[in-house]
C-alpha cells in the first residue's frame, strides 16, 4: 500500500515546494527585465488579484455578478482622492481602497439577498459599474473627469514607488500576502459554505447554514481584494481615468477566470498571466491584441472549459484546489 502512495505524496509534496519557491524566484526579476518588461509584471500582479477577488464570487459562490469593474475603480479612486486631497500615505490608502471595495461588495450583495440571480444579477451588477464610471465622469471638482485624477508620488513604508522596480517589489508582498489569505480562507469553514452554497444553496440552507451571512461575506472579501488591486491598479498608471473601469474592463476581468479556472486560485493566476502578456505581445501590430485575445478565450472554451489550470492538475495533484469547479 505504501508503495503506491509514496509517490503521489512526493510529488504532492515536490510541486507544493515549487508554488512556495515561485515568489521567491520572482524577487530576481528586476535584475533581468527591463522598465516596460516590469511594468508588464506589475500589470500581471494587479490583475493577479483581480481575478482571485472576481473568481470569488463568480466561481466559489456561483453568482453571476459583474460588480468586479465597480470594486477596482472604488479602489483606484479612494486611494487617488485620499492621497491628492487629504495626503495620507500610500499604505493607509490601500486599507481605506480594501475597506471602500468591502463596502461596496456589501452594496452589490444586497440584489443577491433579495433573490435575484442569473442574468438579472448580472445586468445589475454590470449597472452598478457603469454607475461607478458616471461618478467619475461627472463628479469633475473631486476626480477630474475625463481628464483624470493625477497621482501624487507614493510611498510604502518610507520605500518611494517611483520606479517600476519598487513597485515591483510592493506589489508582489501585497499580491502574495493577500492570494494567500483567500487561499486559507477558501480552506476554511467559510470557504466550504462558500462551495456549498454555489452547489445547492436550498440544501444548504437545510443544513442550517445561514447562506445570506455566507454571500455577504463572499461580496465583500471580493470587493476588498479587488479594491487592493484598485489601489495597486492607481500607483501603477499614476493617472486614474474614467474609462479603465468599463464594461471592456468587465470583459477582461471575465476572461482571465474563464481562461484560468472557475472556482481555483492557481487557475486565477494563470488567467492572469495568460491574458496580460497575450495583448502585450501583439501590442505593435494594431488590432492584433484584441485579435489574439477573442480568439485564446474560444479556444480555451472550446477544448479546455475547465480553464488552463485543468492542464496542471493532470499534471500533480496539488494542484485539485478541493474548491475546485469540476
């Protein structure tokens, strides 16, 4: 018997070993890439938590909401307007943009509350962004319009974010520290009510799971990570415009989960990664980018609906998120 076992717990054990090396690894990069390569990294590890917020309750809870879009533009804008008008410090602003997404997760919670799911969710939700974006259009004395509200220069605990360099470095504890907490979460009672209501929220509910406690709090760990990628997303282009949180943005946000993985952390990486440097690639060859990114998002669909990350749980086992959508 242990000789069949041994194996697979070695190779459980090998690759858990190699996703714990993979941010260490990271750290090197900035000695190799150069400025526009690293701001593609950035990009990347903004989106990287995105994805994991959006995936939250696209994939995990099972409700087909769009609210993602609104939640990133909270966080740009909280932490654009806290640090131009009241100038506090790059790190409290991160907080405020996390507690300013929960909010607004809270807000978007609510139309789930009242039993609305499925496309009539999801036309909200695409509702509430496109709200969010006429504030910001409109409200010109506070967030400058269509002009955009200029960044002033940032700081993280005394480190000046004014190289892609140190932003580099900001990021990726922020991105590690916050994909962490989700994936304990996720593994956690929490994260199983989670699941449990996405599989059968009435036989849940049997049980005697309070499943509006449970959806409120999956809307709002969503609108507070994605609200951390906001404030991340707001250093990075240190402009924050109107028309980065649109429904296109909505439609790239939806992209990296379904090209990634429903429901998986690993595949919310990979999503990620897939669809930032895609369009990058093919940045110079006008039109191509969106070319490219359409035609991934078939294919993948097409011949791996469980997302890129179905590939790797071939692979190892550990990999089989026990989250995971199959």
């Amino acid at each position: 018997m242990s000789e069949t076992t041994t194996p697979s717990v070695l190779s459980m054990t090998w690759w858990r070993w190699i996703c714990y090396l993979i941010p260490i690894v990271a750290l090197v990069i900035p000695f190799f890439a150069n400025e526009y390569l690293l701001w593609v990294v950035n990009a990347i590890l903004v989106y990287i938590l995105v994805t994991v917020g959006f995936n939250i309750v696209i994939g995990n809870l099972g409700q087909l909401a769009f609210a993602s879009t609104a939640f990133f533009g909270i966080g740009a804008y909280t932490t654009a307007i806290l640090m131009v008008y009241i100038g506090i410090p790059y790190a409290l602003a991160i907080v405020a943009s996390a507690v300013a997404g929960g909010l607004a997760g809270f807000l978007a919670s609510v139309t789930a509350l009242r039993g609305i799911r499925l496309y009539y969710l999801a036309i909200i939700t695409l509702a509430f962004g496109e709200l969010m974006r006429w504030v910001y259009l409109h409200g010109d004395k506070v967030t400058s319009g269509s002009d955009g509200l200029l960044m002033p220069q940032s700081s993280f605990f005394g480190v000046t974010l004014d190289s892609e360099v140190t932003k580099f470095y900001v990021f990726l504890l922020l991105t590690v520290l916050v994909v962490k907490a989700t994936s304990n979460l996720m593994q956690s009672r929490i994260g199983r009510a989670f699941v449990a209501i996405r599989d059968n929220e009435a036989s849940t509910a049997s049980l005697g799971i309070h499943t509006a406690r449970y959806i409120v709090l999956a809307f709002v760990w969503s609108g507070a990570v994605v609200g951390i990628a906001g404030a991340m997303y707001a250093a990075l282009i240190e402009r924050v415009f109107p028309e980065s949180f649109g429904l296109t943005e909505v439609i790239v946000h939806f992209g990296m989960v379904l090209v990634g993985g429903t429901g998986s952390i690993v595949g919310s990486v990979i999503g990620a990664i897939t669809l930032t440097t895609l369009p990058e690639l093919f940045r110079q060859f006008p039109g191509m980018d969106e070319l490219f990114f359409g035609i991934v998002i078939v294919l993948v669909l097409l011949f791996l609906p469980k997302g890129l990350v179905s590939l790797l749980r071939r692979i190892s086992p550990v990999f089989n998120e026990r989250y995971y959508r199959d």
